[in-house]
C-alpha cells in the first residue's frame, strides 16, 4: 500500500524544479545571509550524503540494486558519489532500455563508449530530420538522467559515405587537347 505522504514523479519533477530555482535566488543574492543560507545547504547535503554511505554499507547486494535502481535515490546516490554501478554500466542500461523504442521507429541505437566525461552512441533512424532530432534528444536525456556527473552524451557520427558511383568511360576518357590561347 502506497503511503498517501510519498510523491509521485510529477510531484518530485516539481520539487526539483522548485529547488533550482531557490538555489539560484539564494546564490544571485549579496551578503552574508545568502552565503550562510548556501552553506547550510552544502552541510546539509554533506550529512545525507554521509546517511545515505551508511545505509548502503549496511544494506545487502538486492536492497543496494533496489536503491540504485530508483530514479530519486539513484539520482542522490549518484549526487553523493556514492552510487554502485559505474558510470558506463548506467548508461549502457540506459541505452539498452531505449534500443526497443528506437527499433520500432525504424532505428537502431548502440552504445559506442564513455570516455572523457563524455558517452557516445551510434543512432541511425529513418524519416525527417525533425523525428530524427527527436530520438536524437531522447538519447541524449535519457543517458544523462543515468549518468548526470557526464559532460555530455554525442552522436557519433555514422561510418564515411558509401563511394560514389563513377562511370567507367569518365574515368577512362582523355581530356581533349587544348590549342594555345584556349581556356583549360
């Protein structure tokens, strides 16, 4: 039975949101009150952070998977530096969790690597630019919800062009003989 006090994920979207924004006023604020306000802020974040290490030193193997794999708690876990799986086991899951939408689109999804503070993925999809950009982004927030301390998430971009097709008798042909004065 669900605990009527819990948020749901719109709610936790909004508090999160809600929070950015606070923290933005506190830190555009002069003076010592803002400084202190941002302080408290960090110390607190320290302290769960530390709560969190704890909990997680006492919890075995399937209560750990359990954390890690809820969006808010993997997140602070995350946050914390204290999240079990690396960086490249999140966003290969990532990636494996959108490959199904991506296929039904026509597509295909792969992850190339994270290297650099940085993952990169191969993405072919078939249609207009516009949907093409639209899976493109989705990939993109996707990997960087798993692994929000990346830089970045990059398409890479697909293997050179096929050779062009050149007729034989073009290649084969001499250019005609060019008198004196004659533009070449």
């Amino acid at each position: 039975m669900a605990d009527a006090r819990r948020l749901d994920d719109a709610a936790i979207a909004r508090c999160l949101t809600r929070a950015d924004e606070l923290l933005g006023q506190v830190e555009a604020a002069p003076g010592p009150t803002a400084r202190a306000a941002l302080e408290a802020v960090r110390v607190l974040t320290e302290l769960y952070g530390e709560a969190l290490a704890r909990v997680l030193d006492r919890a075995g193997p399937p209560l750990v998977e359990s954390l890690a794999g809820d969006d808010l708690v993997g997140h602070l876990l995350v946050l914390h530096g204290i999240h079990p799986d690396p960086v490249d086991r999140r966003v290969a899951r990532a990636v494996e969790a959108l490959r199904p939408a991506v296929r039904e689109r026509g597509g295909e999804l792969e992850l190339a690597g994270v290297e650099g503070g940085v993952a990169r993925y191969r993405l072919t999809v078939k249609g207009c630019g516009s949907a093409a950009a639209g899976v493109e982004q989705a990939v993109r927030e996707a990997v960087l919800a798993a692994a929000p301390e990346l830089a970045g998430a990059e398409r890479v971009p697909e293997g050179p062009p096929p050779p062009a097709f050149v007729p034989l008798d073009v290649v084969t042909r001499r250019p005609a003989a060019v008198g004196p004065g004659e533009p070449t």
